[in-house]
C-alpha cells in the first residue's frame, strides 16, 4: 500500500487510474492543477505522486521542480502526451523519476507504478516485521506467530504504515490523514473502529502488537526498545 497523489486535469481520466490503483490497496488523493497538487504536497505525505505533463496554468514540469526545490522525496511519474526525447530529458532533470506517454496500458502503468515503490528505501522494504508479526508486502500476507492473519484492505494498511513507523504514537488523525485518502467521507472514529477489529485478529497470543497510549495515540514498539517501554 501506498499514499499517492494524481494530478491530472481530465477528469474522467484521473477517476479511472484512481479506481484503478485503489483496487490495488493504494490510498489515492486526486486533484486537477499544479496549484492544488503544491497544497496537498506541503500539507500530507505522499510515497508515490503522479504528474500529467500539460496542466492548467501550472505545468508538471514546473510542480515537479517546485517540489524538489521543497525537499519533497516521493517518487515521481510523469505522464505525457510527448514521446521525443528533448521532452523526456526536460521532465526527468525536473526531478521525475520515471516518464510513461499517453496514451498508456493500466497495467503498464501498474508495472511502473511497483517498479518504482520497489526502489531501494526505507520505506519500501518488502518484509516489515516487529516482536510478534510479519508483513509481506509483496504477498500482501500478515503472519503473527505461525499463524496467517487475513486482514481488509484498510487493516492492512493501516498495519503497514505503523510496521514502515515503528516506534513512533499516531493519533487516530494523523493515521486518518496518511492511511486514507484526503476526500474520504470517513473519521477518527472509522480509524478506532478499523483499529480495534486489526487488534483483535493480532492479538491472538499474549503479545500486544499495537500498544495504545492514553490520550495519545498507536504505536508498534521495535526490538529496539523494550516491549513495556510506554
């Protein structure tokens, strides 16, 4: 799973990649202009942000550098109508990270889409694992102790994104704002809702995985510190 951004200003277009990489796990936030895309890049964190090329007023090619120019790390596809090699060189010295042209295959797009996630980092290790769990990203399979978990799309996510953040609290709304899309009708309340459910398949041994922290929030301690350090 992970947080990404569409920018794309066909409007049909951009729903139809949404959907399409929502039926994959992914949290997906869109927005039609460069100038909503910079407002969402400098308040939410975003793995994976996908740029069309030709956009209202404010290009990609000008977002694109405008976000690096932020330290923005994310990985970066761009997508365009241009297929000449001039124009693939301006969008990859912007700081784009890959260059796919319209018109384009969803699971083209896909293979790109993994292909980059793949990218060496820390945040796209392919087995998370902490005291008591396993996540395989790849598989999308959760093992505590020998036994497999089957988890929802959200509950994996949301175990995901603590696993990838281990030792940190997240407060039901910072895990609202990262683990769901921007636009979604839910609340603090769906994430202590989805929360309890994942806590109730996880603890199937006397190991809490999840560990609350009165008044403040979620974590998942590492091996690094010990397990009743709360």
């Amino acid at each position: 799973m992970a947080k990404i951004l569409v920018v794309e200003d066909h409007a049909e277009e951009a729903l139809t990649l949404a959907k399409w990489l929502e039926s994959q796990g992914h949290a997906v936030d869109v927005v039609h202009s460069g100038e909503d895309a910079l407002h969402l890049l400098q308040t939410f964190s975003y793995e994976l942000l996908i740029l069309d090329w030709q956009l209202p007023s404010l290009g990609g090619v000008d977002v694109c550098v405008k976000y690096r120019q932020d330290k923005g790390k994310a990985v970066v596809l761009m997508l365009t109508g241009r297929s000449d090699v001039p124009s693939k060189a301006e969008g990859l010295n912007a700081g784009a990270d890959d260059y796919l042209a319209k018109p384009y295959d969803l699971r083209e797009l896909s293979a790109r889409v993994n292909a980059l996630l793949r990218r060496p980092s820390d945040n796209f290790i392919q087995k998370l694992q902490a005291p008591g769990v396993i996540l395989d990203t790849g598989t999308h399979t959760a093992m505590v102790g020998e036994n497999l978990v089957e988890l929802s799309l959200r509950e994996y996510a949301l175990l995901e994104y603590l696993l990838r953040h281990q030792d940190k609290v997240y407060s039901a709304k910072q895990l609202l704002d990262y683990v769901w899309p921007v636009e979604s009708a839910m609340s603090e309340d769906t994430v202590r809702s989805v929360m309890r459910n994942l806590r109730r398949k996880l603890d199937v041994g006397k190991r809490e995985i999840i560990k609350t922290i009165h008044g403040t929030g979620y974590i998942i301690v590492s091996e690094k510190l010990p397990a009743g350090g709360d």
